[in-house]
C-alpha cells in the first residue's frame, strides 16, 4: 500500500490543477502530486508503490498497474507526467524499465488522464537549473520548492520533480500561444 503525506504552496491563484509525476521502476516507482494555480504550486501528496521482487514479471506489473490505480482514484489528478526511460549498459534491464514505464503510462490513461512525457535531463535542467543533476540535488530543490513535503526518497522527489517538470512547461507553451 502506498505511503502518503499532504499540503505546501509557492505563488498566485487562477484554476487550480493537480499533476501527478511518476518515476517508474519495477521494484519502487516513486509518485507525487501537486497543484498548480498559476506560479504557485502546493505539495498535495507523494509516496512510493513498492512490488514484490520475487514475483513474476507478468504478477509485479500487475502489482504496480492496480497499486497505480489506486493512488489516482484516490487523489484524482487531472495530468501526470513520467520520465523517459534512459538506456541501461544491459539491455534486457532497459526492457524490463520500459514495460514498468509502459504500465505507468497505462495506469492514468486507462482513466481518461492525459500523460506528458519528459527526459531526465529536461526533469533537471527545469528543477534543479542543470540537465546533469544528481539525486541529492534534484531532493534538495524539491525540499526547496516544497518544504512540506518533509522526508522524500529518491524515487518520490524524482516523481515531483516531473510534476514540477510538466507544470512549468504547460504554463510555457501556454504564454507563448498567448504571445502569438
């Protein structure tokens, strides 16, 4: 069962929408949710879904599909956001990564939600300021951004960063079509 917390902010008001960021993994796939309401942006809640390692791949991706599933009938988010998956020295571990991102992409599809999709670098360079960032960087922004968001792992502050990630470059292209 996931672990959850709740509520922090940063800046104005306007309709509020809730991201979800996703950090796909086959044991841990790390999520968090914020609100956006124009700059500001409020911590609702993250946690991780942990799958059982000993079990078959088709029954852990199952696993993560309903635990997935869960989370978003539980704090009904109206867009998620993943990370691309990044090539691995061993190609039958890229594989592996990419069916769990798969399933991860599934998940809030399957509901009607609509997913955006980022690169690592990209997540970094809008969080932390650098496409090279390591994990304790990209923590120590999130923990910057949203200081409620108290103790994180790795995989949950990587899920917001994707959330913060995708609320920014919606509220980019947004200005440029009004620009146009």
């Amino acid at each position: 069962m996931p672990n959850q917390r709740l509520p922090q902010s940063i800046g104005h008001t306007l309709e509020p929408r809730r991201i979800l960021g996703l950090d796909p993994g086959l044991r841990l796939t790390g999520w968090g949710l914020i609100e956006c309401r124009g700059h500001r942006l409020t911590h609702i809640a993250h946690g991780t879904i942990k799958v059982k390692v000993g079990q078959d791949l088709d029954l852990r991706l199952k696993d993560l599909f309903e635990g997935l599933s869960q989370v978003i009938q539980n704090l009904l988010p109206h867009e998620a956001a993943v990370e691309e998956t990044f090539l691995n020295k061993n190609p039958a571990t890229t594989l592996k990564l990419g069916l769990a991102r798969g399933i991860v992409m599934l998940a809030p599809a399957a509901q009607g939600i609509r997913v955006g999709e980022y690169s690592a670098n990209h997540v970094k360079k809008t969080v932390v300021g650098a496409g090279h960032a390591d994990k304790e960087q990209v923590k120590t922004m999130i923990n910057y951004l949203l200081p409620a968001c108290g103790e994180l792992s790795y995989d949950e502050a990587d899920a917001l960063a994707v959330a913060i990630c995708h609320a920014h470059t919606l509220e980019t292209q947004q200005h440029r079509r009004i620009a146009s």
